[in-house]
C-alpha cells in the first residue's frame, strides 16, 4: 500500500493512501476531537467537532483524505473556537448526571468536553427550558434515554449498514428531530432484534445496557450458543461474570454478536449450573471425575449395536464436532439413525 507523508501539528507522519486524516492522527497519537465517527462507519462530518485548519480553511478531518505534503493543524484559535461553540451547545441542552450515567468515564462526550473546556456559565445561558422526553424501557436488555442522544447518527447508520434492519432513523426535524423507531414507537414493538449493536457504538450513554458493570479484568474465550464460534471476551469481577463485549480480531464475528452472545451470560453463574459429571448411584446423583463419566458412557455404548443405538447433534458444536459425531455413529455404532436439532 502506498504510503503518504503530511505534516498534522508540525509533526511529519506517515499514513496510508485513501485514509481521512482523522484516523492518521489517532493512529499517531494526535487526538482529535470526533464524536460522530466510528470506525465500522463510514465518516459524515455531522459533529462538527473534528475540524482541521489546511491553510487558512476549516475542514472535517474525518472526511479529508491524507495527501502529500498536506500541513494540518489541529489546535488553531478559529477551530478551538468553533469547536468550543460546538461542545456548548451540545452540553447545553445534554442532562448533567454523568455521575449516575450508564457510560460514565466511557462518555465520549465527557471526554471531549474535558479535552476542549468548558465555560459553565456560558452553558447555562445557552440551556433553555424544556419537558423530559419518556425514556424507553421497553426493550428487556437496554434502555433508550432521548434526552442525552446528541444526534450524531452512529446508531442510525449502525443499524442500517451493518445489521441491515434499518430499525432506527431521525424523527422529526428541527429543534425536534430525536432518533426514534418507525413511528416513534417503543423499541419492544419495533423490529429490532436486541443485537445491541448500537448500544456498544453509542458515545453518549443514550443507549445504555440495563445491567452492567465494570469488570476487574477480562477473559478471552469463545461463545457457545451456537457452532459459528464467534470471539468474545468475559468481563469478570470477583467470581462472576459481569459483562460481554466482542473480539474484533476473530475471523468469524469480527467484532459483532448477537443478542444470545452479548446479553445470554447469565447461566455461567447460575446456581443451577452443572459445573461437573454427575453419575447415579444406588438411586441417587453424585459427583464424579471426567474419566469416570467417560468410562461410563463407553461400557454403556458397548452394549448397543446397529438400530438400539441413535445419535442427535447439536448446533451448538462447530461443524467439525458434528462431523465427528455422525461418523462414530455409522462407522463404530453402526447405523445411520443420526439427526440434528437444526433441522426441526
């Protein structure tokens, strides 16, 4: 890939051809305040608040493409003021609990506003009464609050170009454009399908999990609904398991789930759980090791042959795992009496 050198606040770096100078800057270092971009979408510039000086001229650096020689500065005083104008009245018209907000310190929001300063007072002339818009808590594993949504279409656009249900759009205009379902109706009645897709890319905490907390550490591991195999790590706090988000490195997801796999970890700490073998003696389960469970079940399978003996597979093996199992059943069980769960 050709490589193309440009100076962004006297630093000379290096970025690949067809990169936005946004992401040359993060990818060097050089933060840049962006509310609106995410890189699973495409850029629109609608924030406002990632403007660039190029030679005397404003420009969205999510939406400039790098170029040879290109001299940006981040930090001008006409784009410190704009971008000042900016976060206020976003800030403006934003509730102020940030303390009791389910995106906390993951606010992007708050990040910016921390980058750029703000001048309270200033906000509070700028704050205009209003009524609270109803939050949304239909949906059983998120919430909607409208009242701290900013508007910048992540949501929108995530639902539209990578889920591809287009459950969720501007509603409105003006003063009172808000995102909302077809209708403005609650999430429940609406076709979306819980992905939380939109949850995880949300900036603000608008959307927000119903149930979360903040992990001590995380596992990598794989989810186990179902044979696809997709990457996810386990937040874990203590001895329980408190939070699910996706692995963008694995092949199979690539950095998504679906409402099974980001919301489904209940069970792993459920008190009902088998957590091992289990063997009936004398009318009664006890405990037992892996061998002798496994010894178990071989002496009981070898007192079967031919059509006493049937198999069911499951979606949840991988495609190989039910290979396996079709072929010990016609080739060591002899019979072909195999069926999957799929298939109903």
């Amino acid at each position: 890939m050709e490589k193309i050198k440009l100076t962004i606040d006297g630093l000379e770096i290096e970025a690949e051809a067809g990169t936005s100078v946004l992401d040359a800057a993060l990818a060097n270092d050089i933060y840049i305040p962006h509310l609106c971009h995410h890189p699973d979408l495409k850029p629109v510039g609608a924030c406002r608040l990632c403007g660039v000086d190029v030679n005397g001229r404003m420009e969205m650096s999510c939406l400039l493409p790098v170029r040879e020689g290109l001299d940006v500065k981040t930090n001008s005083p006409e784009v410190g003021a704009t971008r000042q104008v900016a976060i206020e009245l976003l800030l403006a018209d934003h509730p102020q609990g940030c303390l009791s907000c389910g995106a906390s310190l993951q606010c992007e929001l708050l990040h910016i506003a921390d980058h750029i300063g703000v001048d309270g007072e200033r906000i509070e002339r700028l704050r205009r009464p209003s009524e609270p818009l109803p939050i949304d808590n239909s949906n059983p594993f998120f919430s909607f609050d409208p009242n701290k949504c900013v508007l910048c279409g992540i949501c929108v656009r995530t639902c539209e170009d990578i889920v591809g249900l287009g459950v969720l759009d501007f509603v409105n205009r003006g003063s009172r454009t808000v995102i909302g379902t077809f209708g403005n109706e609650p999430f429940i009645d609406s076709i979306c399908e819980s992905c939380g897709e939109c949850v995880v890319r949300c900036p603000v905490g608008s959307l927000a999990p119903k149930r979360w907390q903040r992990p001590s550490h995380e596992v990598q591991s794989t989810c186990v609904y179902c044979g696809v195999g997709c990457g996810i790590y386990l937040g874990v706090k203590g001895d329980q398991v408190v939070s699910v988000r996706a692995d963008r490195e694995r092949p199979s997801n690539q950095g998504s789930l679906c409402v099974k796999g980001r919301y489904g970890y209940n069970f792993i700490n459920h008190k009902d759980r088998l957590t091992t073998p289990l063997i009936k003696k004398e009318g009664q389960f006890v405990e037992a090791t892996w061998d002798e469970a496994l010894d178990l079940v071989a002496e009981k399978f070898a007192d079967y042959k031919g059509s006493e003996f049937a198999a069911l597979a499951s979606a949840k093996c991988t495609n190989e795992d039910n290979y396996l199992i079709q072929k010990f059943t016609r080739a060591v069980m002899q019979t072909n009496t195999v069926d999957h769960c799929a298939r109903l």
